[in-house]
C-alpha cells in the first residue's frame, strides 16, 4: 500500500507544483488589481481635495516625490529578496 501511495504523489507532484505556481499567481494579480484600483481613486482625490483647500500643487508633488523616494529606498530590499522555494499552502 505504502508503494502505491509513493507512486502516486511522485506522479501527482509536478501537477502539485504547477497548481502551487497558478495560486501564487492568481493572488499576485488580486494585489496587483487592488493597487491599481487604489493608486486610480487616489488619482481622482488628491488633486481635487487640493485645489478644493487652495494648496500649491507644486509643493505637494515635491513633497510625495521625496516621500516616494525615502520609502523606495527604504523598502527596496525587501522588494529585492526572493522566496525560498518551498512547499505551498493554500
């Protein structure tokens, strides 16, 4: 029975791996789709709530550009590191 079993899951293990790779996949392009939904409502309200209070626009884009740029410095090594390739758990 054991040998049956080993079989098996040594026949079924590269299916495994593929499902494993489209789940990971499909949640990236969920968070992906989130970010893009998010950075376009942002798009509409950041400048309309500036001009609605009067604020310089210029002094608010070189304001979130330095922003930005502390926070992509900040975040890019985390960015940069790979997932050890391991077992899914979904």
């Amino acid at each position: 029975m054991d040998k049956n079993l080993e079989n098996l899951l040594s026949n079924l293990e590269p299916n495994i791996d593929k499902k494993c790779f489209e789940l990971k996949q499909k949640r990236k392009e969920k968070r992906l789709q989130k970010l893009f939904i998010i950075a376009s409502i942002l798009l509409l309200i950041i400048p309309s709530t500036l001009i609605l209070l009067n604020i310089n626009i210029w002094g608010f884009i070189i304001g979130a550009i330095g922003i930005i740029s502390v926070l992509t410095i900040a975040m890019l090594p985390i960015a940069l590191k790979e997932e050890p390739r391991g077992e899914c758990y979904e």
